[in-house]
C-alpha cells in the first residue's frame, strides 16, 4: 500500500511539474508576440509580468489602449472614442455609469455631444469603472483625451482615488505627433499680427480653461472668431451656437481691449497699408474690418439657403409725392431723397408681413417686434451698414436724419481714422441701393442673423400697358430684388413682403399714416 501511495504522488509531481513548464512557455509565446505587436504599432513596451496564461482577454484589450502601471494596479486609461468619421472632439453629456460600476461589452457608458448629435459611448468589453476623469458638461475634450479609467476588478477600484492623468506616463502617441524638434519651438505667446487677436493672447497666457459646445466651436471657426472673445450664456458660462451667432467682433473687441493707446497705431498702420508691388501684381493689404465683412459674407453665402425674387415698381405717384414734400422745404439740406421713401416702405412692408422679420435659431425661428434696418454705405474698406432702430415707427424726416449722420460720421474712417460706434451694429433687414450705380438689379447676400435682403436697382423710364384709353404709356420703373432664406421665409411670403413693398412704393400716402 506505502509502494502505491509513493507511486501515485510521484506521478502527480511529474504531472504539476511539466504543467507549470508548459504555462511558462505559453506566458513566454504571448509575452513576446505581444512585444512584436507593440513595436508594430508605434507602443511603449511595459512590464510583462502581469501577463499570464488567463489574461489574454486582457491582452487584446491592452494592445487598442494604453494601458498604465506605475505605483497603481493594473488599469486602462480610456481615450473619448471619435464615433464618427468627421469627429474631432465632444463633451460629455452624462454618464450612465459611476466609479465602481461594472459593465459588460454593449452596456453604454456615457452619452457624447458631438457637432451633430448626441451619441451613445458602448464598452467593448468587460470592466469596471475606477475613476472618471471627465465629469458630464465640462466642456469640449479632444478625441483620445482621457475621460475615465477602468479595472478588472472592483478590489482595485479604491486605489484610484486620487489617480490624475498627471500622475500616469505620456502616451507615446503624442510624442508621434509632435516631434522634439519643432516642440521646442511653439511657445503658445507670438507677437500679435492683429489688434483682434490681444484678447485672445490674453486668455491663453492666463492658462483659462473656454468651456464651448462643439457646435459652437464649429460655427466660431468657421466664421473666423475666436471662441475667446465670446461670453457664454449656458450653465457656468459655456458658450453655444447662439451665443457665436450673435457675436458682434466689433463690440466685444472694444470692451476687451486693455490698452487703446497701444493698438491704435497698429488698426492705423493696418487701414493705411501700403500696396506691395510684385512682377506683373500689386497686393493691396485689406484692413481687419474689410477681413471681417469678407468673412461674414462668405459664412452667410455658404449657410444660408439663398433664393430670390424679383418685382418692378412704378415710381411716377412718389415722385410726385417727394416733390410735392420738398416743396415745402426751402432749405435744401433738409428735402427728402427717394432712398428715404423706399426705406419706410420696407419697413411699413415689414409690419405687414411680420412673419419676414425674422431669423434662424437652429431648433426655433425667432420673430422680432421691432423693424431695425441695416444700410449700406460707403465702399471697400470703408464699407460699413449702420442700423436705423424702429424704422416703422419714424418719420420720413427723422429717417432722412439718420442717413445724413451716417454720411457725416464716414467721413473720418475715409481719412484713416477709427469708425464711430454709429456705423456699427446688427438689424432684423438690410436694404442696399445700387441705383445710383446705374445697376438695374442685384441679388444681394443676407447678412446672418437675419433672413431677407433687399437691393434697390435704378430708376428709368419704360413703355408699360396703358389705363383706360391708353395703350402704351411713358413710366418711371424701379426694379427690386429680394433675397430669401427658405429655412424661414418660403416663396409665399416672399412673394407677399415684395408685394406689400410694391404697394406701399406706388401709393406713398399710406407712408405718411
């Protein structure tokens, strides 16, 4: 019986004894093609010892993410995921799970805001959450920057406590995108090239985190702000797609300016420019609110949904009607022009469809109470569009004011001085005539935020259909052209504003009411 029992133990021994050398050899195979694979794909080789011959669920795991040892158990550090082609960054929305929370391959961890929609983040296969490093409404994160760390058990959750991103090694990712050599030589502090950008150096040298919805920060690039400069008006003063939409560069420039003595002469020197000669060309600089026209008109042009409509006015009962005005105005500085006429007809148009006074909010349209119109005035660089505030609601007198004081106050900035205040701003409606050009009809770009356009062609005199007796008479016609964008003004009320428009221009006593 001893001899049997010896035999049997011997035997287990040489059983154990060849096991053991078999999982070594297998931990040594997946330890060292492991290793192939990281120098494949560019990844810090880390310490192999906690690879064993049950880890290699583990394994495939810790070959998509960086995974950090350091003085803390065995963990990933997980990245926000791009979960569309175009992604580049998104803020978190809500987590669906906390630290210590288990999750299984399909359960959703977070919901992610990108520039397009809300989007669910699903684990691709077992853990647990040991830290969030991203709370929800932080603001915008990079795709592949950190926004929570898991483990592979809930013992080790405790020990993260206090885990920062600072304390786990660099990716070595980021050491691919930004080589040494060029690292060395991208301090964030460059001389200003333009007044516009002191606020902005500002910021950055404070090290202030900009809290900004991704939408935002899409409509701010693209419209060439910086998000700096934009106060925010959501929860803990994020910034969103509204707030950039209804930023004025011009006003927020002067109310962050710190120093008016030193950026003065540099707007100077970059108004009056001097053109710069080349073989068979002359570069002409433009100044930075020439830039800023430039860019706004091209962010409108490619937004909004341009469509445009077309009428012919008879002008004989308002000429009658001005000169008959005019008449009882021996200074000739104070008589009516014909601009002033129109611009009341737009804005008596305006109340009759209300409907056009609009602008587009994403989720909602919003219809404005009172008729503010921008015009146009000036050109190039000195073109500029001062409003006319509750032009419905003003006399043809009080308006023909207000344009002469327009004229007046562009004097200065056509000389190189700064533009006053009075020739800045946004309406609800812009008019622009070009008749005085000799331009018989335009169709005009809307200026975002609003929604209609009116240009004004010139005057001249036409056979039309006769009244009564008459076949053909002698006319004074006048084209206009309305540009629409359809997302608020369909064709119908298009058609109806230039209608009213038309009505008021040929019976002016309804402007005088």
């Amino acid at each position: 019986l001893c001899s049997y029992i010896l035999e049997v133990l011997l035997v287990q021994s040489i059983f154990l004894s060849n096991k053991k050398r078999r999982d070594n050899m297998a931990s040594s195979a997946i330890g060292s093609y492991s290793r192939t694979l990281l120098r494949k794909l560019g990844r810090p080789i880390t310490q192999q010892s906690a690879i064993g011959p049950s880890s290699s669920a583990w394994m495939s795991r810790s070959l998509l993410r960086p995974r950090w040892f350091a003085s803390y158990p065995a963990h990933e550090v997980v990245g926000l995921p791009a979960l569309s082609p175009t992604m580049e960054s998104g803020s978190i929305g809500s987590w669906t799970l906390g630290p210590g929370d288990s999750f299984a391959a399909g359960d959703v961890i977070c919901s992610v805001e990108t520039d397009k929609a809300t989007v669910d983040f699903e684990a691709q296969d077992d853990g647990v959450v040991a830290k969030i490093l991203a709370e929800a409404g932080s603001g915008d994160i990079k795709v592949g920057d950190p926004i929570l760390v898991t483990v592979e058990s809930e013992e080790d959750v405790a020990a993260f406590a206090d885990f920062t991103v600072e304390a786990a090694p660099a990716a070595a990712p980021a050491a691919v995108e930004a080589p040494p050599a060029p690292a060395a030589a991208a301090p964030p502090t460059p001389a200003p090239a333009a007044p516009a950008a002191a606020a902005p150096a500002v910021a950055a040298a404070s090290g202030e985190r900009v809290f900004a919805s991704p939408l935002a920060r899409m409509l701010a690039k693209e419209m060439g702000y910086e998000i700096e400069q934009i106060a925010g008006s959501g929860p803990g003063g994020r910034i969103l797609a509204d707030d950039v939409k209804e930023f004025t560069p011009s006003a927020a420039a002067s109310a962050t300016t710190a120093d008016a003595s030193t950026q003065a002469p540099a707007l100077a020197s970059m108004q009056t420019a001097a053109p710069v000669a080349g073989e068979g060309y002359t570069d002409y600089p433009l100044s930075v609110h020439a830039q800023e026209v430039a860019a706004r008109l091209q962010q409108s042009k490619r937004n909004v949904p341009h469509y445009y409509l077309t009428v012919d006015v008879n002008m004989d009962k308002l000429i009658e009607t001005r000169a008959a005005l005019n008449s009882t105005m021996p200074d000739e500085d104070s008589q009516l022009g014909m601009y002033e006429f129109l611009l009341k007809a737009a804005g008596a148009a305006m109340k009759t469809v209300p409907s056009a006074n609009a602008s587009w909010m994403d989720s909602h349209v919003r219809v404005f109470d009172d008729v503010n119109l921008n015009v146009v005035v000036g050109s190039g660089d000195s073109l500029y569009t001062p409003v006319i505030s509750k032009v419905s609601a003003k006399g043809l007198k009080a308006i023909s004011s207000e344009l002469k004081s327009f004229t007046a106050a562009l004097e200065p900035v056509e000389e190189g001085e700064e533009a006053p205040s009075v020739l800045g701003g946004v309406g609800t409606f812009t008019v622009m005539n070009l008749g005085m050009y000799g331009i018989k009809s335009c169709a005009p770009i809307i200026r975002e935020p609003q929604s209609c356009a009116l240009a004004i062609g010139a005057m001249e005199n036409r056979i039309i259909p006769g009244e009564d007796e008459e076949i053909y008479k002698e006319a004074v016609m006048m084209t206009a052209t309305l540009s629409c964008d359809h997302r608020v003004v369909d064709g119908a009320v298009g058609a109806q504003w230039l209608a009213a428009f038309k009505s008021h221009v040929e019976n002016p006593n309804s402007l005088l009411l």
